[in-house]
C-alpha cells in the first residue's frame, strides 16, 4: 500500500496577469520515492488580438519590436504581445508557444530574413497551423517583410497572410490598402 499526498495549488510565479501553478503527487512505493508534478498555466479571461513570434535574434526582435509599434500606431485597439512579453517561465519555448495560443486569437509569424535558419520557430508555425487547419481554423499568420517567399517552407510560403513590406515601402494608397485589410483581420471582418 502506498501513502499519497497531494500538494494543494502552490503559486510559482506570477508575471503578465498569469499565474503558473503546480499541481504534484508524492508517493512512497517501499522505499521508492516517487515524484510527480504537472504544470499548468491560468490566464485571466482577457483575449489578446494576436501574439507574435520571431527568430531567435536580434535583427528578427528588433522587426518584431517594430512591427508591433507599427501596428499601434495606425490601430491602437489592437492588442499584440510579443513572444518575450508572455512571462511564460517555466516552460520550454515549444510549450510556451503552444500555451500562447490559448489567450490569442492569431499568431503572428513575421518571416523575415532569419526565420528559414530558426528550426524552432518553423516547426512551431508548422506544428501550430497542422493544428488549425484540423481544426477548422484560420489563426497562423506569416507577415510578409518580403516579396522572396522562396526561402521559407512551403506550408508557411503558400498562406497569403499580410504583406508588411508593401506597408512599410509603398506609396499611400498601397499603404493605405494593406493597413485596411490589416484591421478587416484583426477585426475578423471578411
């Protein structure tokens, strides 16, 4: 017979308006000592607009960190978090992404010039939008910063997502076109 105790919710950390709990069984088999322990994560019942993920480097973050100051500028209701702003400690970067989704209705994939040397992030995009596509969903989103889409992987290359680089170079009616179809995404208008 083994003796079971069941740990009551701890709080580990709280960051960003979640709070990561965990959840654990310590049981005695003989003199085995067996440990094990689940984490989950709570968010509070705020949706976010989209969250953003990047490569993992510097030029990509300063992109990313453009683009959401972008964003805000021709539409401050929206609602964006950057993957380093989501305070999810605690968990592999894989997990995180994966937990992101739970409070964001989009995600964001900028395709920049690092994303095709970031195996990471491209198998989250894949992984994620396999998800969604069973789903029935349309949540992954690549943002184009370039017209080249050669050089990224052919599930992410052939959505249309948004064409960032046409906002950020063009003349104002182009601009103008793409920050409309912009909103009509982030206001889930057709």
């Amino acid at each position: 017979m083994s003796n079971s105790i069941d740990l009551n919710e701890t709080p580990l950390g709280v960051s960003s308006g979640s709070k990561l709990f965990a959840y654990g069984n310590i049981v005695m088999l003989g003199s085995l000592r067996v440990t094990s322990f689940i984490f989950s994560i709570r968010f509070s019942d705020t949706t976010r607009d989209a969250v953003v993920f990047y490569a993992d480097t510097e030029p990509a973050r300063k992109d990313a960190i453009r683009f959401k100051r972008d964003v805000k500028d021709f539409m401050p209701e929206a609602t964006l978090s950057l993957e380093e702003e989501l305070g999810l400690g605690g968990l592999t970067e894989l997990d995180a992404k994966v937990e992101a989704t739970k409070t964001h209705r989009y995600i964001f994939i900028l395709m920049t010039e690092d994303l095709p040397e970031d195996p990471l992030v491209k198998f989250a995009a894949g992984m994620l939008l396999d998800h969604f596509i069973k789903k029935q969903q349309d949540r992954v989103v690549p943002i184009w910063f370039s017209a080249d889409r050669d050089r990224f992987p052919l599930y992410l290359s052939t959505l249309r997502g948004h064409n960032y680089y046409l906002m950020r170079n063009q003349a104002n009616d182009i601009r103008q076109l793409c920050i409309n179809g912009f909103k009509k995404l982030i206001n889930n208008q057709p």
